[in-house]
C-alpha cells in the first residue's frame, strides 16, 4: 500500500513540474524545412514552428563568410530577458545527454537573433540528429515557461541545398560596391586595370539585385585642356559606363549618367598624380 502511495505522489510530483511549461514544435508530420531564399546575394533556410512562428537560418553575400539565425516569433517579447538554448536528444536517441549551447538575449518588440559561431553550432546539432531548444519564461504568465524546439524531420536534403547556395554567394557586399571611384588613363576614356575589375563586379551585383532601382554615374575630367573639351570627355566617360551596363544586360532605366567635366575636384592638378584621382567617374547606388 505504502509503496502504491509512493507511486502515485512521485506522479503527481513530475506532472505538476512540468504543468507550467509550454512547448511548440513541429512534430513528425508537420516538420518542414525550405530554401526559401536562393540567390547569389542571400541564401535562407526556414522552419516553420505551429503557433509560434519561424526559425531562419541565413547568410548574405560578403567579403567573410557569413551566418545568422533569427527566431521570427508570431507574438514579440514584451520585456528584456534570456533565454536558454540546449541540443536536446529526440526520444529516439535515448541515454544523450543535453547540452547547453549558448543565451540568447530577447528584446521588447524585436525577433532574437544569434551570430556566426552559435548559428553554425545548431545547425551542426541538427545535422547529428539533435533538436536545438530554446527556453525562456513567458513575459505573459510568470507562471509559465516557453520551451521552442527545431526538428529534425526533413532536415538533412534542406540543409544540403542550403550548403550549396551558401558556397555559390558573391565574395563582396552592397556596401562594397555601393560607392565606387573609377579612373581612366590620361586623356582617354579607357578604364584603368582596377577600375575593369571594379565595373565588372558592379554589373554583375546589378544583374542580380534587381530591387535596386536607379544608379547613378557622374563623369569628372582634370583641368588639362579647354572647358568645353573636358566636359564632352566627362559626359563620354559617363555613357561608356551607362552603355556598358546596358550591354550586359541592365535595364537602361535604371542607369543616369552626367557629365561634370572639370568641376568638384578631389586633388590637386599640379601633380600627376592628384590628376589622375580627378579623372574619375563615381557611382552612386542607394537603398531604402
């Protein structure tokens, strides 16, 4: 009888420790994840989590290799905390311990994020099989701990696809390009060899962010010769620039191109080389 006792509070003991925890995750049949993002410019891996949210793994083009992991939460925290992130064992992986992984700082209004090292950690933990979980109190019933789990169930064929589009991003950001000082050879509209290679990941940025909407070249000259002469050189310099991103592809309205000649110097002309840094077209992108 005693021993029955024993049984039935021990029960009621591990229900009553795990009444005020809420849990979400997708389960077997519902677990999906997707290359929802797949470009030269960003590569995104998504996992949606029923009545939760979402959980994106992402990485952009970049001069470094990059990785970041948001949890897009259906309703936003509403004060400062922390939460816990482990690598949990699936029931079907018996005798593994947890482990913990990292915190995770949330902020009232933002969907959390995490860097590089922790990002690639859990995606390691997912490749081996573990769920990465994140727990933290509810800021809407003190009571109450939120514990968000990622599956593993149909990971493995997203996250090779993932892989491979992260290897194929551009080595460079927008904001390498997004301002860019071309120079030419003396009296000529000519690029220099940097500036070839310069352009030529421009257009290729261009080519594939198709957003952006309107770039804008200004052609400048130094100040040997007539004024006249050097603004028809500058205006030149411009539309060799315009006509050659037409030529490989871009749309010509999104291209405006002028010419200043002499004016808005940026060096001195009585050096060689203070004139070869005015002989120059810039462009200009900008996103909103």
């Amino acid at each position: 009888m005693k021993k029955t006792l024993l049984a039935i509070s021990l029960s009621i003991f591990v229900s009553q420790s795990h009444a005020g925890i809420r849990q979400y995750q997708a389960d077997l049949g519902s677990s999906q994840w997707q290359l929802t993002n797949a470009s030269r410019l960003e590569c995104t891996l998504s996992h949606n989590i029923p009545n939760y949210g979402k959980a994106k793994f992402y990485s952009r083009a970049n001069r470094n290799s990059n990785m970041e992991f948001e949890l897009d939460m259906l309703r936003l925290p509403d004060n400062y905390s922390l939460a816990q992130v482990r690598a949990i064992a699936p029931n079907w992986k018996p005798g593994i311990a947890e482990r913990t992984i990292a915190d995770m700082k949330l902020h009232k209004q933002f969907s959390p994020d995490l860097p590089k090292k922790v990002a690639w950690t859990m995606l390691s933990e997912l490749e081996q099989g573990m769920n990465p979980t994140f727990y933290y109190d509810d800021w809407y019933n003190e009571n109450d701990r939120i514990a968000v789990g990622l599956s593993t169930s149909r990971f493995n064929k997203a996250y090779q696809e993932f892989i491979g589009c992260v290897g194929n991003l551009l080595n460079y950001s927008f904001d390498d390009i997004a301002y860019t000082v071309l120079n030419f050879e003396f009296n000529s509209d000519q690029f220099t060899k940097a500036s070839k290679r310069r352009i030529a990941m421009i257009t290729e940025y261009l080519s594939l962010d198709t957003e952006l909407e309107l770039v804008l070249v200004d052609g400048f000259t130094d100040s040997y010769g007539g004024r006249a002469t050097n603004q028809k050189t500058s205006e030149q310099r411009a539309n060799k620039i315009r006509d050659y991103f037409v030529k490989n592809g871009i749309d010509p309205s999104r291209i405006e191109a002028k010419g200043y000649g002499e004016k808005r110097h940026i060096a001195s002309n009585d050096t060689v080389l203070g004139r070869a840094k005015n002989r120059r077209v810039v462009i200009r992108m900008d996103k909103e």
